[in-house]
C-alpha cells in the first residue's frame, strides 16, 4: 500500500501539540510523526553550546530528536537552523536534520528541513512555506501514513486551524519572498502568519 506525506502548519505550539497527542491517541505511531516549532520563546529548556545563530546542537543528541520512549513529545530536543535560529523538534523528518546539526553542517541543517519534505513526496514550493512558516514563528507537523488512514489523519490535523500553506505562499510573496533563504535574519514575530515581523 502507498505511503504518503501529510504536512501542516500551525500558528502555536500548542495547536502543534494538541495535534500530535490527537494523532497518537488514534493510535498513529509516534515513529510516523514529525513536529518542528520555533523556540524562540524557550518553549524547551535547553542547555545551548553554541550560538543559535550558526546551527550549533544545543543539548539534544540526534537520537532524541529522531525520537523514542513514551511518545514523541516525550523525545522532543532543542537545536538551531540558521535563518530559522532555535527549534524543538522531534520525529522521522528531523532525523536528517539531526544528523547534520550534530556533525556540525549548518548549511546542511538547513536544506535538511526542505529536503526531507521534498523526499518524502512535499512538492518543493509547498516545503519552502513550511520552512519559512517555521522561521516566522509556526509550528510544522508531518505524518506519514497509508491510503487507509489519510483520511483519519488529515480531519485529525485539520481539526486545530491549520493554516493554508497556498494563502501564506500569496502573503509571503506579497512582501517579495520568493524562496526560504537559510542566510536571512530570524523573525521575532509571533505568528508564522505575521505579514510585518520585526527582525533580530
């Protein structure tokens, strides 16, 4: 049976949340879920090396990030991208991520984020808006699954405001974004949805 990708992006970290509890207690494996959240504003205590400036780990191994134990929020791990800065993070779709940040490639780190999507089946402009959606503050949760349960998945996820990635696509390019830009300064706007964010 086919597998398949369904992403979404969230305004909040808990919206994010309440959605990966939601999908596991439906009984989704939490080895099949993603979550990637800015943590500007500490959301994780972390124990930071680094600064968060240049994709340096920042207390998570790889194998937390990747996930494991209880349930995936249970493994969540704090580390920086740049043009991002600090994100928790946690699941299949980080695993790239992981790897690059604690082999120390921050440029790596970066692209992992879009390449993951894109080989999991994201169409590239789509995991652009969700990296950039992440940057301005926004949560992304990622899920793998069949046929059988992508209906399941997407109420699960579409029950908690996602936001459309195609209306913040038009909003972005409407202030002259074009592409996810990983050497651009982060954003300390709250909302992944804020058409004027203030800049570090």
């Amino acid at each position: 049976m086919a597998t398949r990708t369904i992403a979404r992006l969230y305004d909040t970290h808990a919206d994010a949340t309440q959605v990966v509890t939601g999908l596991e207690a439906a009984g989704v494996p939490h080895s099949d879920i993603s979550i990637v959240a800015n943590n500007r504003d500490d959301r994780a205590v972390t124990d930071r090396h680094g600064d968060p400036g240049t994709g340096a780990a920042t207390g998570a191994t790889a194998g937390a990030l990747i996930g494991g134990g209880a349930g995936l929020l249970a493994g969540i791990g704090a580390v920086a991208i740049p043009g991002i800065g600090p994100v928790v993070a946690a699941g299949w779709l980080v695993a790239t991520l992981a790897g690059a940040v604690t082999g120390g490639a921050a440029g790596a780190a970066a692209g992992g984020l879009i390449g993951s999507l894109t080989n999991s089946g994201v169409p590239e402009r789509e995991a652009h808006v969700y990296a950039e959606g992440v940057r301005r503050g926004g949560s992304l949760v990622t899920v793998r699954t069949d046929d059988a349960r992508a209906l399941e998945v997407e109420r699960i996820m579409d029950a908690t405001r996602p936001l459309d990635w195609t209306e913040r696509d038009r909003t972005y390019r409407s202030e002259g974004w074009e592409r996810f830009d990983s050497d651009a300064p982060a954003y300390t706007a709250p909302l992944a949805g804020s058409t004027r964010p203030d800049r570090l």
